[in-house]
C-alpha cells in the first residue's frame, strides 16, 4: 500500500503490480499464501499482475516449494484479475541466453487487450529458430521411457544440485563477516547480502525527507559497490536500486561461480569490508 499511495501522491495512477518469484534480488520463493494476498491486493486496487517466473525451476528447498500465479488463481477461482505470466530459456538451470527463447501466457485478460497483443505482435519479425526450438524442449522435456529422459535429469539434478551447494556455501561464509547478514537464498541465483556502514559525521539521516534520505543511501552504497569493485574486481549491484528499507544497505551477488571460487571470493569481499569500514572516517577527512 505504501507504494501505491506514493505513486498517487505524485499523480501517477498505476495498472499492474511486477512480482518475480522466485525472487530477484532476494532468492526467496514465495509462499501460497504470499501470493493470495497479491492477488487480494491486486483486485482491491485493481491491478493486473505481470507474474515474471523464470527461476521457477530453480528451487532448494522442499520446504519451499514453487506456485505459479496461474495455479493459485485457478485454485482461487479468480476470473476477474489479468494476468500476465513469462517464462524464458535464458533463466533457471537452461541459461541458454543467447537463443532468446521464452513465452508469455495471458489469463483473464479481455478481448480489447488481447487484440492489441496481437496486434503487436503482428507487426514485430518472428521468433529466432533456435530459440523456438529450445523453448519447445524446456516447455516439453524427455518423458519417462524416451532414450533421452535419464540424461535430462541426470543433468538438470546435478545442475541444480551445484546451485544448491553454491547458495548455502555463499550464505554460510558471508554470514560469518561480522556487519554482514544474509538468508541463504531458497531459489533463483542472486543473494541480498545486507551489511552496516559507519555513520557520517554531523550527519543525521532521520531528519531527511524521505527523499533527501533515498537519495543520500543511495549514494553511500553506490559509493561501496564501485569501491569493491576498483579494488578487488567483484561487482555487485547496490541494494538501493531495489527500494530497500530506509535506513539499510545491501548489496545483491550471485552465486554462479564455482564452488571453489566461492570462498576466494568471500575472503577477498571480506578483507575489503573490514578495511572500508575501519577507515571510512579517516578517509572522509583527508578528502
């Protein structure tokens, strides 16, 4: 609701509300409930939904398992919500994202807008053949009994099996760094790692606006992220570019590497860390 109100104050009226699940930049996987309250909220305030579910085969844990929006509205029986779903090959265990491959699959959208879909669609060059092609295999993979079905999942297992390892590895070590927290992520491949600055001299972020305040965390952790990377070539995207909570400061990675690099690359993010923050205040003061 904040978000929403926000949006209006300004004069801007918004449409649909963007959900990724599982998510980016968190790893998080979104629960049925989650996503009936979304649905709630999207129909109280009339929204439509754009559902981007492309880690969707990238999951952890039992404990969390994946829902489509699509099932849980069927589930819901909600016929008056549009809904706009993607899936795509260059996600989840495919990464195939040279061949530019995916679908979108429209629910409870009206014959208006769909006919504009068309339309758009009429008019663009078709899908490279490639992408058709692996597109087709992700939508319809070997069954059970086909010469080709304990290969796939031979490799999609162990594909997803490495990502798994990676994840809890990353999540583990980076939480041993004192001044960084982080869940280990139960789907996707981005972490959001949150970690504590030292506060500014004469500098008091609680009597900002709340824009004043946006822009200034923005700077501190853009000013983080561009010094990690100078300095030990790791880049990372700062949390502020995702609406995070005032007053924080993240950080979001992956954890693609191999395993082995996993560590390297910890204690390197770890060394720079300690030593950004025990010196923050000096090098304020000689600049």
């Amino acid at each position: 609701n904040h978000s929403l109100n926000k949006a209006k104050e300004k004069g801007i009226e918004p449409v649909a509300i963007v959900v990724i699940n599982p998510g980016n930049p968190t790893g998080a996987v979104l629960s049925k409930e989650n996503i009936k309250m979304i649905i709630d909220f999207a129909k109280n305030n009339n929204l439509s939904i754009l559902a981007d579910e492309v880690y969707q085969e990238n999951i952890y844990s039992k404990n969390y398992p994946f829902h489509s929006f699509a099932k849980v509205m069927e589930e819901m029986n909600e016929k008056s919500v549009p809904l706009f779903s993607f899936h795509s090959v260059s996600k989840g265990f495919f990464g195939e994202c040279g061949h530019r491959g995916g679908y979108m699959e429209t629910r409870n959208v009206s014959e208006e807008v769909y006919e504009q879909i068309i339309k758009l669609q009429s008019i663009g060059l078709c899908a490279n053949t490639a992408g058709q092609i692996v597109t087709y295999a992700m939508v319809n993979p070997p069954k059970p009994n086909e010469e080709s079905y304990d290969l796939y999942q031979r490799e999609k297992k162990f594909i997803l099996n490495e990502l798994k390892e990676k994840a809890e590895i990353l999540g583990s070590e980076l939480s041993k760094i004192p001044g960084m927290y982080i869940k280990i992520p139960t789907g996707a491949m981005y972490a959001f790692v949150k970690f504590d600055l030292p506060p500014e001299p004469n500098i008091n972020p609680e009597k900002m606006s709340e824009e004043e305040r946006i822009k200034y965390e923005s700077t501190r952790d853009n000013e983080y992220c561009l010094k990690l990377l100078e300095e030990t070539g790791i880049c990372v995207v700062p949390g502020s570019g995702f609406g995070q909570k005032p007053g924080t400061f993240h950080f979001r990675t992956t954890f693609l590497p191999p395993k082995d690099e996993i560590k390297i690359l910890v204690e390197k993010i770890k060394k720079f860390y300690i030593n950004y923050t025990s010196n923050y205040h000096k090098e304020k003061i000689r600049k």
